[in-house]
C-alpha cells in the first residue's frame, strides 16, 4: 500500500467524523484551510498528537480564536518536532485592547519553523511587540508574512517630553519611544537565517511627505520605520522583500534603495501602491545592475514616471 503524505481538506466541512492515527503517523503535510474548526478544536489536537511526521500545518481561514490556536500550537509543538511551515493567516488573533496575543507567544515553542504566516490577522502594534519578543527563539526562520495587519509602519512611536514645564526656558528632550513594530524590525535583524519578509498593506497613515504632525510637534524626517527596516537590510540576506501599499513616499524609496545595494542575493522586490516618485523609481530600478534582482514592482505609485 502506497504511504499517504499529504491531506487536504481545504473547504471541507467536518461532521463529527475522525482521522484514524494510522493515517495521521503517515503525514507530512497537513491543510484545514477554511475548514470551520472553530467547532473542531479537540479533533484537530488529537489529529496533531498522532502526526509526528508533520512538516506543513495550514490552520487558515478559520477563524480560531486565541485560546483555540493556542492549544493547537502546544500540541504541535509536543508531538510534531519537524514543523517548518506553518499558515495561521486569517484568523482572530487580534482583541479588543489590542496587547494581548496568547498564540504569538506559543509559538515560541514550534522552534522548528522556517516559513511563518500571519498574515490578516489584526496583531496591531501589541501583536507586533509580541512577535518581537517570539522572534530570537524561531532560530531558522527563514520567511515571514505580516500582510494586512494593521502594523503601523510609517509612523514612528510616541512622543515623550522630558523636562519642566515650569521652567520653560530649559532645553527640553525629546525621547521616541519606539513601537512594535519598530522593536520587530530590530529583532528580525538579529535573525540571520531569513531571506522573506512579506508584509504589504501595513501602512495605517500614508506618508505623503517627510513631515509629520504629532501632537502639534512636527517632526522632519519621521519615517523611523522605513530607518529601522533600512538597518534590517543592511544585513544583506533578503532575498524577497514586499513593500506593497506600505505608505511610502519619493524620499523614502530612495532611502530604500540606498539600503537594498548591500542586497546583492535580492531577487524580487514589490513596492506596487506607494507614493513613489519619478527618483525613488529610477533609483531601485538602478538596482537592476548592481544585484540578482529580476522581478520588480512599481505599479500604482501616485507619482511613479517610469
């Protein structure tokens, strides 16, 4: 008899029915996307139980709440040890305050993973300083996808001003308190394995320009982020970067571009949705012939004139 690899039950609706284990021990690749297993929790963890085999999970679309995939990645973590690759996009990780993501820090225990999905999930920046925190113990991570979720890429972290205000002829300092996904940006630096970082539609605000207003402080040159994803590539790993619909305006692509010449493995780069201009665009196309990069995207910038 022919070993069983792989199962997929994408779209499938469960009716109470169960896998038997000696199916399970067989397989190597597992799909539930958009199964409904919001009512199928103890199926799935004893499913996992059985498969220590299991390299891919696809938990997609399924709408699992916090404590749900939080069980499902401890028994994952348990009894599947070769897990490298792992979809949890479109489910309801984030909540109300947007701070608490139990599932996050579970998934310091998959150690094994090297392709992480989170994308469409609402992490915000408290999911964002989370995964921070996960990051340094995922040691072959080697892609990741942050895709649509709310990340506040643009825009630096709050203001602090530290100083007297009864004597308001002292200099006063200004302190940026870095965000999540500031503190992500740094973490993912120290991950010398990762050669993806997928993460489009994360800008919250669109930058338009180098100015911006918080709290009546205008601030030139303001895009920390865009500094701290600059100090990321200079690490020169990447090997795919997505950018689309990030928020980006003409002065930070050609800071972008700066930063990817030191890219020389850089394959594919999308900055398709941004507020590029005619500089910015000519600067990354001139990566063109200073790295490997061969699929470029500059579709619907505002300003683009290629």
């Amino acid at each position: 008899m022919e070993k069983l690899c792989s199962l997929e039950l994408s779209n499938y609706s469960f009716g109470g029915e169960t896998i038997p284990a000696s199916l399970c021990c067989q397989l190597s690749r597992v799909s539930f996307q958009d199964c409904g297993l919001v009512h199928h929790e103890d199926m799935v963890v004893s499913l996992l139980s059985s498969c220590t085999s299991l390299s891919h999970l696809d938990l997609s679309s399924n709408d699992l709440a916090p404590p749900q995939i939080q069980t499902m990645l401890a028994a994952a973590a348990q009894h599947c040890p070769g897990l490298s690759h792992l979809d949890l996009s479109e489910n309801c990780f984030g909540t109300t305050n947007g701070m608490e993501h139990p599932p996050l820090s579970s998934l310091r225990l998959c150690t094994s993973i090297t392709v992480l999905d989170l994308g469409w999930n609402n992490l915000r920046d408290g999911g964002a300083q989370m995964l921070a925190d996960v990051v340094p113990q995922l040691p072959r991570l080697t892609s990741l996808c942050l895709g649509n979720n709310l990340l506040d890429f643009a825009a630096p972290g709050p203001l602090s001003i530290l100083g007297d205000p009864a004597q308001p002829c002292l200099t006063l300092t200004v302190r940026i308190v870095f965000s999540g996904f500031h503190q992500l940006m740094a973490q993912l630096r120290q991950v010398s394995t990762l050669e993806k970082l997928d993460m489009p539609h994360n800008s919250r605000v669109p930058v338009l320009d180098e100015r911006l207003d918080m709290h009546g402080n205008i601030v030139p040159g303001s895009n920390y982020g865009i500094l701290l994803l600059a100090l990321l590539l200079d690490q020169g790993r990447l090997v795919q970067l997505n950018l689309q619909n990030c928020g980006l305006s003409d002065a930070n692509g050609e800071r972008l571009a700066v930063s990817l010449a030191t890219c020389t493995r850089l394959t594919l780069l999308n900055v398709h949705s941004n507020h590029l201009g005619r500089r910015a665009a000519l600067a990354l196309q001139e990566l063109r012939s200073r790295s490997a990069l061969t699929h470029l995207d500059l579709g619907d910038n505002f300003q683009a004139a290629l």
